[in-house]
C-alpha cells in the first residue's frame, strides 16, 4: 500500500497569500478600479474578523472574473503560474513535497485558492488538485464556483469523494489554518504550521 499526501497551498506550500495577488493581475483595470471602492467594505470586514474568508473569496471573484472569456483568464492563470508562484513557495516545504514524490506517495493539493491558476501548477508538479473551481456558461466565467468555496468542511467532502482513504497505509496532510482542520481530522499524520517535518 502507498501513502497519501496532503498540501493546502496559501501558506503551507507557499510563504504568503497567491488568492489576492492572483485577483490584482487577472481583473481587468477598469473592474479593478471600481473594485477598490465598491469591495472596500467587504474587504474591511474581513481584516475586522466579520466577514470570513470563505465569504470573502466568492464575493470578490465574482465582481472580478464574471463574465470573461475562459481562455482569457486560463492563459492569465497559467503565466501566474509560471512567473509568480515559484516566488513564493517555501523551499523547505517544496523538498517535503518531493520527498513524497521520491517514495511514491499520492499527493494532492487541497486549497481553497483557485483552479485557473492551480491547475497549470499542479500539472507541471504531476500532482493531483481538488480546489475552488470556476464556473463556467458555454465560453465564459460566470464568477461563481462550481462547488463552492473549497474550505473547512469542503476540504473533507471532496476528499472523499475523489479518493478512497483506505487505499493508503498512512495519510499525511500539511495545513497552517483552522480552514484545513477537517483535512487534518482525515490524515494518521497531521502537520499543522510545519511543527514537524516527519521522514
């Protein structure tokens, strides 16, 4: 039997935020403008504790990404991909990640952080992802998800409809934040905030 991997991304994998970055290079300008004041309570609640983020995030996609073309914003995505993520990626946490690789394990990428952009990502690194996923209306974004916000409990729902837990000797999971707890609850060996690096 092999073992499963589990990374969330924002701040496991990487060091600092790619959600907001990504909304910044991908909104066109003139919605990006228009944006800053009509999301700026929004925004503000979030900073305040208010609003979560699992609320945050669909609320600030849909402003941003409805209605453009799907293969706008997927090449939009996929140039994030290649020139701004492997910025921020933690070194530490990447050779976690290929020492995986080197054993065999299934690894997959849980995040609530979006498909556009993790995708191309997660194809070069030849690992499986279960994310935030945009929906689409023929040729275009309509800026909601398809299965909501890929947090908290979503995390453990989509796990398991995707994998058969049994099939792994030991089941690794790697988060930093209380919306990664259920992925947690799932693994024989929890990580949180990299209190450990197990081999």
């Amino acid at each position: 039997m092999t073992n499963l991997a589990l990374f969330d991304f924002d701040g496991t994998l990487t060091s600092k935020d790619s959600f907001t970055p990504f909304l910044f290079y991908a909104t066109p300008k003139k919605r990006l403008w228009l944006g800053r004041l009509l999301l700026a309570p929004v925004v503000a609640a979030y900073k305040l504790g208010i609003v979560p983020a699992s609320v945050m995030r669909p609320f600030t996609v849909y402003f941003c990404f409805r209605g453009l073309h799907q293969k706008q914003l997927d090449k939009l995505g996929e140039r994030y991909a290649k020139q701004h993520i492997p910025s921020i990626l933690r070194p530490k946490a990447m050779e976690q990640l290929r020492w995986h690789q080197s054993r065999g394990d299934h690894i997959v990428v849980v995040s609530a952080s979006l498909d556009t952009y993790l995708r191309p990502w997660c194809r070069a690194m030849k690992v499986d992802l279960i994310c935030s996923t945009l929906a689409r209306q023929g040729d275009y974004y309509t800026g909601k998800y398809q299965q909501g916000d890929c947090s908290h409990q979503q995390k453990s729902k989509r796990l398991r409809a995707a994998v058969n837990l049994k099939n792994y000797r030991d089941i690794y999971a790697y988060g930093d934040t209380p919306e990664d707890q259920a992925m947690l609850d799932l693994a024989t060996i929890p990580v949180y905030q990299w209190d450990f690096f197990p081999r």
